[in-house]
C-alpha cells in the first residue's frame, strides 16, 4: 500500500476550488438511466473545511455566491462533502475559471464492492467473508478534466445515508493521449493512491494493465503487490517501476519501443480487496511514409511520350495516406498534374502500411522538363520525393542549346577544311622519276 501522501496534488495558486459539478447516473425500475446534477465539495482531510472556504474573503465571496447559483437546482441529497487524503480532486484541470462554460466530464455512480474477478488479483478476497467495513454507501467517481490533461477514477465510502464519503481509492493519468512514432520509448501514465486509514488498504494491492483495440483485448501485463508475483505471459518490452510502485503508487507502464501494433486502447485498473478503480490511456503510434519513385532515373522522353512512373509510399501508420503528383517547371512552381491509379493499401509483418501509386504522364505540355514530385500527406506529416525529368527534340531551342550547336557547326567546319586542305596538297605534289639524272658531274 501507498503511503498518505504519494499522490497529493497541486490545488493551483490563488483562491480556493469551487464545488465540483457532477453528474449523479444511476438506473431506476422502468425509467431506464436516470441522472441528477450533483455537487462535490472537496476537502482534504475531515477536520478541515470545504476547499473554496480557505481562500481570502473578496475570493470567498464570489466563490460562495458562485456556489449558491450553482446549487440552486441541486437538491441536498446530492450535495456531497467529499474527504479526499490525496487531493486528487483538487487537480487544476478540474476546476476552470469562473465564468468558464467549459467544464469538466464528471459522473457519479453507486458502487457495489464485491471480490476480483480475476485470477492475479485472488489473494486479495483469499477469505469467504466479507468484512462489515463494506456495511455503507460507496460511490465510484469518472472525472475527465479539461482539455484531456486528467483522467481521475475514485471509489469512496460514506456512512448508510450520510453525504459526507471519504475517498479510499484514487486512480488518475495524466497522459490521456499519447502521440509516438515507432520504435521510441513510451510512458504511459498512472498512479494511485489507498487510504491507509482504511481496513482495505491493508490487504494489499494489485494492478492490471490491459489493451483493447476494435473489439479485442488482450492482457499486457498484471501484478500481485500481496504476494509480490507477475501474472504469466506479459507483453515482451512491457514493464513496471517496483519499486515506484510501492513506495508511491507508481503504476506506469514502460513500453521500451513502440510498434505499429501498439495503438489503441490502454486500461490501468488498480484493484484493493473488494474496490476496483480505472483509467484508460489512448496510445497511437505514428509514423509517415518512405517514398520512391521507378524508374529513377527517369529515361530521356520524346514530345508526346506517355511515361508510367510509379510512386511507393512504404513503412507508414496509421490509415489513411493520400498520394499525389506535382511537377515543378523552369520558374519552381508546382503545378499538380492528372489523377493517378491508387492501389489498396498493404499490411507489412510489422503492422505497417504501403500503398503505390502509378501515374501516366504525358510529356506534350511539359516543355523541356523539370520536376516530377511524389507528395504524401500522412498524419505524421507531408513527404515528398523528386526525380528530374528531360524531354528531348523540343521545337523551341534554347539559347543554351543555340550556342551550342553554333560551335558544334563550327568545330566540324573546321575539321572538314583541315581535311580538305590535307587531301588536295598531297594530289597536287607529283612524285620524282628515279630514272631522271640529278644533273651533270
């Protein structure tokens, strides 16, 4: 178990915490769901006031007077006066401005204690009989703060017909989504925090990491604090700070490298013999494309030529990728060019994607050439590759290619004059007649 304070929290500076507004669901014969507005004022401990009663007086008032509005439609019996030891109800995101209309997610619902269901959480309920501290209301709490900076589940207890419960089990994160890209290290966050003045708190402790995704689930890891023992099979790369566990409430998980199959759905349930409490942590590992483009380089092209150039877009999650084609002319400006054929997209042995796409480009509006692009556009962000395209036999030279055909006309000039001049100085030297006498002795 977790000492008092391995969980408090920041109340924020300035004035003190208004009411905590809730929403009380429970179900009533033949009526379905029913829910009632419901008020939670916040202490920390049961010899001291509501929180919103400790700030100054000018912030006093117009917390008081911001209170009355807001539970004047609020019958007493939902008017609640709640003893959290850990504060975590005192979190900065649950309690916005005054005058803010956004509030935060809260709902109320009674709650039966009852053993674990599963097989690593057993030795918490090892005996048949269920203690009389279990004689009493109990009331779970599901709290999402503002802007998803906390996910906060509480179990607490408060005498038969009374409406003042002191929380005995705290769960909270504050990673409710969390963005990576492959093979980094994950922390997802999570840590409770037990009563110890409760009798429950003494049987132990055990925590439970599980992962949903489309409808499946599978268990990721599992932990009896009682007997100290890690339920078989965990996830390869998934582990837990012990020490952090115990001697602070710290049940992160670790996932050393995130994988393409990782994403989804992570739920933290922190069980006490007969409580349970949850959160859950929304993980997507993303990661955005590597392009090539083939051929490449790209062959000389004709005026008119229709080339195929395909796109492969490889090593990307999640769905969806859209693909597309730019050229880039003389002056650099993209202009996009025709649709392309997409293929469907394929699932790697890793669980990422790839996906191609083919593009039939005709050359007879591209001038010279240029540039031809392969844009993604991926959640990861935009990629892009380039290879160089060359159309040859173009109608308009430029003063480049003018220049050098006019000194290529003039070196073979050259080359012919020389030539010529070569041949007809040898036609016109006659050679000597060996017979004639050289002159007279």
């Amino acid at each position: 178990p977790t000492s008092p304070g391995s969980l408090r929290v920041s109340a924020g500076s300035g004035g003190g915490c208004p009411p905590l507004e809730c929403w009380f669901v429970r179900e009533k014969p033949g009526e379905g769901l029913k829910h009632e507005r419901t008020l939670l004022h916040v202490r920390t401990s049961p010899d001291s006031r509501s929180e919103e009663t400790l700030a100054e007086p000018s912030s006093s008032s117009s917390s008081s007077s911001s209170s009355s509005s807001s539970s004047s439609d609020v019958v007493p019996d939902r008017v609640y006066h709640v003893t959290d030891g850990s504060a975590s109800l005192l979190h900065p995101s649950l309690h916005p401005p005054q005058g803010s209309l956004v509030k935060p997610q809260c709902e109320l619902h009674p709650f039966l204690p009852q053993p674990a269901d599963v097989q690593w959480a057993a030795s918490l309920t090892d005996s048949a009989l269920s203690p009389a501290h279990l004689q009493a209301d109990w009331l779970s709490a599901t709290i999402l703060g503002l802007d998803g900076g906390l996910a906060l589940s509480t179990v607490a207890r408060a005498a038969t017909a009374t409406i003042h419960p002191h929380v005995v089990l705290s769960v909270l994160t504050e990673t409710v989504s969390v963005r990576c890209g492959l093979g980094e290290p994950v922390l997802l966050d999570c840590r409770f925090w037990a009563d110890p003045s409760s009798p429950l708190s003494a049987g132990g402790f055990a925590v439970e990491w599980r992962y949903q995704f489309r409808g499946q689930g599978r268990l990721v890891l599992a932990y009896d604090g009682k007997t100290d023992r890690l339920a078989p099979g965990p996830q390869e790369g998934a582990a837990l700070d012990f020490a952090g566990l115990h001697a602070a409430g710290n049940a992160s998980l670790v996932l050393q490298e995130a994988e393409a199959r990782h994403s989804g759905t992570y739920v933290c349930a922190v069980h006490l013999p007969h409580l349970l409490a949850q959160v859950t942590v929304e993980l997507e590992v993303v990661e955005p494309p590597s392009l090539s483009i083939s051929p490449s380089p790209l062959p000389l092209a004709a005026p008119g030529q229709v080339l195929s150039v395909r796109c492969e877009a490889s090593g990307f999650t999640p769905l969806p990728l859209e693909l597309s084609w730019e050229f880039l002319g003389a002056d650099g400006a993209p202009a996009a060019l025709g649709e392309a054929s997409l293929s469907g997209h394929r699932e790697a042995w890793d669980g990422t994607y790839s996906q191609s796409s083919l593009l039939q480009l005709d050359t007879s509006a591209l001038g010279r050439g240029g540039g031809l692009v392969c844009v993604a556009r991926h959640r990861g962000g935009t990629r892009r590759s380039k290879v160089a395209l060359e159309v040859i036999g173009f109608s308009t030279p430029s003063i480049q290619d003018s220049m050098a055909m006019v000194g290529m006309a003039l070196l073979l000039s050259g080359i012919i004059t020389l030539a010529f001049w070569n041949i007809t100085g040898v036609s016109r030297r006659r050679p000597e007649d060996p017979r004639r006498p050289r002159g007279r002795a």
